[in-house]
C-alpha cells in the first residue's frame, strides 16, 4: 500500500505544541504517521485525536469518499501480516476493533464524534489488547490479539485508503507509547 507523509507542525496559536496532520487527498495513497520503538511485549500508545473536514478541499466528483481513521499496532513492519491490533472510526461514528480473523468488529454502544477531541488509549499484552476513547477511564475489551506472541514495534494514525480521498483530515496530537509499566518510551 502507498501513504502519503503526515505533516507535523505547530499550530498558530501555541508556542511548542507540535500536531500531526493526515490528509488524504490522494487517489493512490492513504495518509499516515507511523512511529516505531524497541519490541515491546506489553504497553500502550496513547494520543488525542480529530477528525474534522479539510479546510478548502472538496472531494472528486463521482470518487467514493474513506473517512474512515485507525490506530494500529503491529508487531514487526506495519503490514497486515504483522497486525496486532487496530481501532476504527468508522464515518457513520461508530468505533470498531479488529478481531482475531481481522474482520471490523462494532462496539455497541461506542460513538465519537467528529470535530471533538477524542482522548485513545489502545493497550496490548502478547495475547490481546483493549481500547478506550476517555483518555482511559473505560476500557472495551481484551479483544484476542490478531498476531500473537510478537512484540509490538510499529505504531500507525490513519485515514484513508490507498485509492478513495477524503474530504476530513486527522489530528493527532500528545501522543506517547509506554511500556507494560506505564513508561513513555516515546513521546510526541
């Protein structure tokens, strides 16, 4: 699959706070930001996202829109053999996750919204991991883990698909992946 770059860069307004920017306006690339660290049996990534229209941008007449965001964690590169966990912001606001035969998954009663900061957690152990959309106060899960038995390394905010557009972009912003003791390993 191809991705275009995140942009990351300070928003007017603020002095030092650096946010990364998807925008998939692209009809061969989704948009992306992928992170790595050290394999980490156990931990987390944490980050407040949004999803909010491109300011200025319209979509290609008669091109199927993807509004659709994930978080995904993998354990070695990011593909999807290697996928441990994902969450989804679907465009209709419903939030899914990826069960063990990678197939979306809804969780009932588990809505965002967009043009709201959402506060994501998704923790993983080697054999699952579960999620949260209120910086960690409620945790859905443990979901089974799709590749178990391998530590996470690679990190992946996303929106998009490689061959439809998107007329919303996705923030993210004060994201830090930790390890199984609640340690930033590395903080953005």
């Amino acid at each position: 699959s191809s991705s275009a770059e995140a942009t990351v860069k300070t928003l007017a307004g603020s002095s030092v706070d650096n946010v990364a920017r998807m925008a998939d306006t692209s009809l061969t690339a989704d948009a992306e930001l992928r992170l790595t660290t050290d394999a980490l049996a156990e931990g987390s990534i944490s980050a407040s996202i949004k999803l909010q229209a491109i300011a200025g941008f319209t979509a290609t007449p008669d091109v199927s829109e993807d509004n659709t965001a994930y978080i995904s964690i993998y354990g070695g590169s990011a593909s999807s053999s290697n996928l441990t966990g994902e969450i989804v912001f679907a465009k209709d606001g419903a939030v899914k996750y990826r069960d063990a035969s990678k197939s979306q998954q809804t969780i009932e009663g588990l809505t965002y919204f967009e043009d709201t900061d959402i506060d994501v957690v998704l923790a993983w152990t080697a054999t699952g991991y579960s999620l949260s959309i209120d910086g960690g106060t409620t945790f859905y899960g443990p979901y089974e883990a799709i590749n178990t038995g391998t530590a996470t390394e690679t990190y992946q905010i996303r929106i998009g698909s490689s061959s439809k557009e998107s007329a919303k972009e996705l923030l993210a912003d004060d994201i830090v992946i930790a390890d199984e003791t609640d340690m930033a390993v590395l903080s953005e």
